[in-house]
C-alpha cells in the first residue's frame, strides 16, 4: 500500500472531515475559519512501490470529496418585548446547492417561529418582566444530504408600559353644587401608582384629595356658564406617566325671588282692605306682581299687577275667610308665591231712618209725621217717636212709623222737633228728626234797625220778626219824614228800596263818602207788610288806618250809658252822645270802627278784624260759607274752628260738643300737676280706651290736631288765658263772641293752657256765655278751641 501525505487550505464548516476512499484527514480549526488540513492518503500499487511523499497526484487516482455548505444564522440581536424580531440567515455549497433550511429555537423563552423552514423566519419578542437571551439555530441541508448549522442569540429586554389613565366623563352642573371628579387607572406590567388631579382651564376652584383617585370641589357661583377642565396624571411604580382630561360646565343658577304676601288680616264687612306685599330678588329684580284670589267670596281687586292691592270686603250674613296669592317673577322669569288670608266678619248695619220732611203748619191744625225704615241686614223690630224740642204736644200711637198730633196754639210761631228711632232685630238703633213750625195767627212785628258807618259803606243789622218771610229795606239822601209813605221813597233824593231780604243784615256799598244817609226796614209776612222801623242815619267815611297792636283786640262794646242824673239814667246808649265819652264805646279800634275811620284786612264786628281760612291755610272772602280757620288780623293769632253743634260729641275732631279733662305732662308749663289723663272717658271723638293717644284730653287732643294738619299747619297749642279773652266780644252773650266768624261756639267753658299759679290742681278757664274768666278743677271736662301764633 502506497501512503501519500495530502496538505491543503480550506475553511471549515464541519468539525471534521469523515474518512472517504482511503482518506484519512483531520483538520481542526475553529469553524468558520481558515485551516491547513492533512490528508494521509493509502494508495493502491505494487509491494515495490514507491513510499516516497509526492507533491503531484494522478487525477484518475484522487479521491471525490462533497463538501459541507457554509452557513450562517447572522449576528446576534437585542430587541425590546412585543417587537417583531427577523433572523436573517444565509449559505452557500461550493459542490453543490441547499435544498433545505430550517431555524429552531435552543434556548430561551418560546416563541412561535414564523417561516421557520425559509432563509429568514421571524417572531414576536415575547412580553417579559425580566430580560432573556434566546438562542435559534439555522440548519441548511445540501443537494447531497450533508448538513450545516449555525447559532444567533436575541437578548429581549422588558418595557415598561404607561399606566392607562380616565379622568372620568364630562358634566354639567349648577353653581355652588359639590363636584365630584372620578378617575381611575390601570398598569399592566406594574402595581403601585400615584394619582394627581390639576385644573388647566376656567374659573378658579379648590380640588379637595387631589391626590386621591376621585377629587372634589365646590362649582363657583357665576353671572354667565363657564367649562372648568381638570387633567388627572397617573404615574406607575417605575415613574412612567399618563394622563386624561376631563370638562365640568356650570351653570349659573337663577335663584328664585323671595316674596311676602303680608300679614293675615280680620277685617269686617264693607271696608277697604289693603293687601300690602313686598318681594326681593338677590341675583335680578323683580319685573310683575300679580295678586289673584283663591278662597272665599269673590271680590274685586283693584291694582292687582301693583305690590299693593285692595278691594272692598263683601257684604255677608256669616264670616267668610278669604285667600289672596301674590306671585312675583323676576327678570327671569322665575316665579314664586305667598298666600295672605283676609277673615271677613258681617257687621249689623244700623237701620236707616227717616223721620219725613221738615213741615210748616197753623196752630191748631192736625199734622202727621211719616217717618220709614229699612235695615239691609235684618228687619227693623220697633219705631219710637219723641219730642225733642218746642211747645209739648201729645203724639198719638207714638211706636209706630206715623203718628199724629195737633199744632198748639200759639203767641208767636214756635218751630217743634221730634226724633223717631227704629230698632232692628240685632238691637241697633238709628235715629232722624223732623221739624214742624207752627205759625201764629199772621201779625206782622216791626223790626228795630241798627246802622254802622263805614268807608262808602253803611253796615245795616235788625232783630228778627217771628214769622216775617222777608224784609223790605229803604234807604235815601233825606229823612223819611218828608214822605207820608214809605211807598213814597222815590220822591226822596236819592230814593232806593231793596226788597226780598232774607237774613237779619245788609251792607249798603258805593256810598257817598261824609252824606248822610236815612234809613228804615220794614217786614212782610203772608204778603202783609208792617210799618216801618224807626229811622236811622249814618255818614260813611274814610277811614282812618290803625296799625294792628299784636297785642289784645278791644272789647266789641259799642253802646254805653248816660248816668247824668239830668238826664236820667239811660243804658244801651249808641254812644252819640258826649256825655258818655270817658266809656269803653268812645275808646279804641271800637270806637274808629263805630266812627266808620278803622280800615280793616278782613270783617267782623266793632274792633274786631278776622279773615276766614280753607283748610290749606289760605285767605277767604267775608262771605265764604265754608271756612275751617279764623286769622285774628290784630293779634296775629289763628284760631280752630269749630263744627257741629248738634248736642252729639263725637261727630268729628272738631266736634263743638267734645270735651275734654285738662292734662300737660310737661313740668316746666303745667304749674306743677299733670291733671287728667282719662277721667271722663268716652266724651270726645275717636275715643278708645286702650289707646292713651285717643284719650280725651286737652295734651293728647293738640298732638290729634297736629297730627291731622289743620289749615296746612302742625303748630296747634293751647291759648293762654289772656288769649283766650281776646276774641270774646263783650258786646253779645250766649256765647259772648262773633259766630259769623266763630260758629259753632257753646255758651260754656273752654279751657285755656294757663295753669292757676294758687292751686296746682285748677287751669284757667273761659265762659262764653258772659266771656268771664275763672279756674276750674282739672278733671273737669270743658271745650277747647286750639290755637297757634301766625306768620
């Protein structure tokens, strides 16, 4: 056998090299590298062959060789979990083809290889919590079965997920409601989180457990809507971050108004009723009030779109309770409601009455007296007729609605009265009178004539004449006696009649200042005329203006009298006359007055100067009939007037037949002793005895006055005593004073303000019957008239 010695370079691919037709050869090297192998080669040939080593073979005598394919699974990778991994591999056969690939994994985790059997296969890098090293084989086969194989390593390292993070969804919600935010969150590679809620946009508000998973606050009061957004930041154990957004929009909330109907109210039937109600409205105003009714008897209610309404309480025959809403809406629109109950009690109505029309008969004759009532809410049960005044006479069947009675027989004509009272079935009573003049047999009287001389002016007055219809008044430049007849008068210079007066004076105007002037009156009665007055004659002058003194009027008096023992004594002289000229009737503004030289501002008798005054306070003209104030032009004070003098008190504040007890709390002018606060009780108007201010007393009387605002004015006072004097007019009596200004006047005492220094429990008082001063106890009850200094 002939060995040979074979040396060649080749790279490995395969750990060795098998022995094939008597090759033995080892070649050791790494794979993949260059190695120098060597072949020991048996040959066949003769024993005398040669056994030399031979650097050239003979090709026929080689043996065939299939060499191994190289290949190779690429360099290894290091990838992040859940990626998609490629394995690149490649060979080639340098005798051959490769007919097969195929990867296997050798280590690591499993994964599922995708085109395992093709050059590159690939996968999912599997999710992991710590890293792993995978480890694949590629093995590529060629056309003649032999195999090689080559390894590559992934290393897959693990990837912290982000937290996956709501903030919850979206609201609306009102202002000033609790917000609650919501969040949650979730780590899949992870456990431990953190939580943070901020606020990116809109009105400022404070997050309560902003930390926390849910967080609150309170939604802010707003004018307008506005989207508040909060982000939640979620951040797992390994510091990786998410975060989600969420959008709270509030709505302001209209707040509805607050309204009050007023309070429940009892009233009685037939009275006015005021529904006072009152609303607010903290976030608008209120725009509509509207009042409707909704229990009880139906009513009108005036100014129902108004906050104050009112109606008319129903007539009723038994107490009804009635209910008002009042509903309120703002400028909004929102609406809200309050209920009021009006409790409605049936009052019994005094029955009217009437005693039948004032009637004018003869003496002796037969008269009747119809008198009717009607009660609206009952039936009346009784009539009574009474004689109240005049000549008595017998009334026949006096209970019922009409009597009779015969006219008296008389001297002079007398005017008779009588009350009829009907009582209804519950007790009230009402009352009418009725007046009946019986005329005397027709005798005309002759009236006396008085005459004042003023400026072109003469002021005529006359007693009256029972029964005259009217009086006749003739004036002319020359006595009457030149005539046999007053018919006559038109013959005298300057003869005038003025016929068909009715009342007992008359002023002459447009005189001839310095004439004299005659004149005389006569009185008709049933058309007969009666003789003529005595004569009377005045001169009219200009007057001769007297500044007023402030201070006190004159006494009124213009008459005095003769005590001359020549002459005789004499009273009631006019004052003609010299020897009575150191009286009061040639002293003063009397004395220019009867002179016809004192100018006065307004009227009144003698000295006195008054001017009449409407209830604001203004001038009046002399003959105004109505008047509620009298201005003193001398003394500048203004007096109260007073009304209906009818022997009922009560009728009104400034009732003439009120009296009132003598009180002044005030230590610096009521003398020491306040008097009497309520001593006499119900004797004046408005009385109520648990209301001190309706006391009848002279203190709580002037705040009454003032209160009301007589004549335009709150200055009202008790006059002092002097005061008090100065508008008494010494020349009349019962009552001693001018009723053409001061009407109304009882011939009684009036207190004054002054108290009586000597006994502290007396005042100063007036009688007006005689107008002389005195003191009276304090709880005595006596008229007022009030009074207050001008301007």
């Amino acid at each position: 056998m002939i060995k040979s010695l074979i040396v060649w370079l080749m790279r490995v691919y395969q750990d060795r090299i098998s022995p094939s037709k008597g090759y033995q050869c080892v070649c050791h090297a790494r794979l993949g590298l260059w190695a120098i192998c060597l072949a020991l080669v048996t040959g066949c040939g003769d024993s005398g062959g040669d056994d030399s080593t031979s650097n050239s073979t003979n090709n026929a005598n080689q043996p065939s060789i299939n060499l191994a394919p190289i290949v190779s699974a690429h360099d290894d990778q290091t990838v992040n979990e859940a990626t998609k991994v490629t394995l690149t591999g490649n060979a080639t056969d340098g005798d051959g083809s490769i007919v097969s690939y195929l990867w296997t994994q050798t280590i690591g985790t499993n994964v599922t290889l995708l085109n395992s059997s093709a050059a590159s296969a690939s996968f999912m890098a599997p999710t992991l919590i710590s890293a792993d090293t995978l480890e694949f084989k590629l093995t590529v086969t060629d056309n003649e079965g032999v195999s090689s194989s080559d390894t590559v390593s992934i290393t897959v390292n693990p990837v912290n997920a982000a937290p996956s993070v709501s903030a919850g969804s979206d609201q609306t919600v009102n202002e000033a409601t609790k917000v609650t935010l919501t969040g949650n969150a979730t780590d899949g590679d992870g456990s431990t989180m953190s939580y943070q809620w901020t606020q990116t946009s809109g009105t400022n508000v404070t997050l309560l457990n902003s930390s926390a998973a849910s967080a609150s606050f309170m939604a802010p009061t707003l004018t307008s809507a506005d989207t508040l957004e909060f982000k939640l930041t979620v951040t797992d154990d390994e510091g990786v971050s998410s975060s989600d957004t969420v959008s709270v929009t509030v709505n302001p909330v209209n707040a509805a108004p607050s309204v009050s109907a007023g309070s429940d109210q009892t009233v009685n039937e037939a009275t006015k009723v005021t529904l006072t109600g009152s609303a607010t409205d903290g976030d608008g105003s209120i725009v509509s009030y509207l009042w409707t009714q909704t229990i009880g008897t139906n009513v009108t209610l005036l100014n129902s779109s108004a906050a104050s309404a009112s109606f008319m309480a129903p007539t009723l025959t038994s107490a009804d309770t009635l209910e008002f809403k009042l509903t309120v809406t703002d400028n909004e629109g929102v609406s809200s409601s309050d209920t009021v109950s009006v409790t409605v009690n049936p009052v019994n109505a005094a029955p009217s009455v009437s005693a039948g029309s004032d009637q004018t008969v003869n003496e002796a004759t037969k008269v009747t007296l119809t008198g009717s009532a009607t009660d609206g809410d009952g039936s009346i049960m009784s009539y009574l007729w009474t004689q109240t005044s005049g000549t008595n006479v017998t009334l026949s069947n006096s209970s019922n609605a009409s009597v009779r009675f015969i006219a008296p027989t008389l001297v002079t004509a007398d005017t008779l009265e009588f009350k009829l009272t009907a009582t209804d079935n519950e007790g009230r009573s009402s009352s009418d009178s009725v007046s009946v003049t019986v005329n005397a047999a027709p005798v005309v009287f002759t009236p006396e004539l008085n005459a004042t001389a003023g400026d072109k002016a003469i002021s005529l007055s006359w007693n009256p004449v029972d029964g005259a219809d009217s009086y006749h008044l003739y004036y002319a430049k020359e006595t009457f006696s030149n005539i046999t007849s007053v018919d006559n008068y038109a013959s005298l210079n300057g003869g005038s009649l003025v016929m068909g007066l009715t009342g007992t004076g008359y002023a002459l105007t447009g005189l001839t200042n310095d004439t004299p002037y005659y004149v005389t009156l006569t009185a008709v009665k049933d058309g007969k005329e009666s003789a003529p007055s005595a004569e009377v004659t005045a001169t009219p002058k200009a007057p001769v203006v007297v500044e007023a003194t402030g201070k006190l009027n004159d006494t009124g008096i213009t008459w005095g009298g003769d005590y001359n023992e020549g002459n005789g004594y004499r009273n009631n002289d006019d004052c003609s006359s010299n020897i009575d000229a150191k009286q009061d009737c040639h002293q003063g503004r009397d004395a220019l007055a009867a002179a016809g030289q004192l100018s006065k501002i307004g009227g009144g008798s003698a000295g006195f100067d008054f001017t009449k005054l409407d209830s604001n306070g203004n001038d009046l003209s002399a003959n105004s009939a109505q008047w509620d104030c009298v201005r003193d032009n001398v003394t500048g004070l203004i007096w109260e007037v007073k009304t209906d003098a009818n022997n009922t008190r009560g009728d009104n504040l400034h009732d003439a037949d009120d009296r009132y007890n003598w009180y002044n709390t005030d230590p610096n002018t009521n003398g020491g002793a306040d008097g009497y606060a309520d001593d006499d009780g119900n004797i004046c108007y408005g009385y109520n005895v648990n209301d001190e201010n309706s006391f009848c007393n002279t203190q709580a009387f002037v705040k009454r006055v003032n209160s009301a605002g007589l004549c335009g004015a709150s200055d009202w006072r008790m006059p002092k005593k002097d005061e008090l004097r100065s508008i008494v007019d010494y020349s009349r009596y019962n009552p001693a004073i001018d009723s053409d200004y001061f009407p109304n006047t009882h011939s009684s005492m009036y207190w004054s303000g002054s108290p009586f220094a000597f006994i502290s429990r007396n005042a100063w008082n007036v009688y007006f019957n005689y107008g002389y001063g005195s003191t009276n106890y304090r709880d005595r009850d006596g008229h007022v008239r009030l009074v207050r200094d001008g301007q």
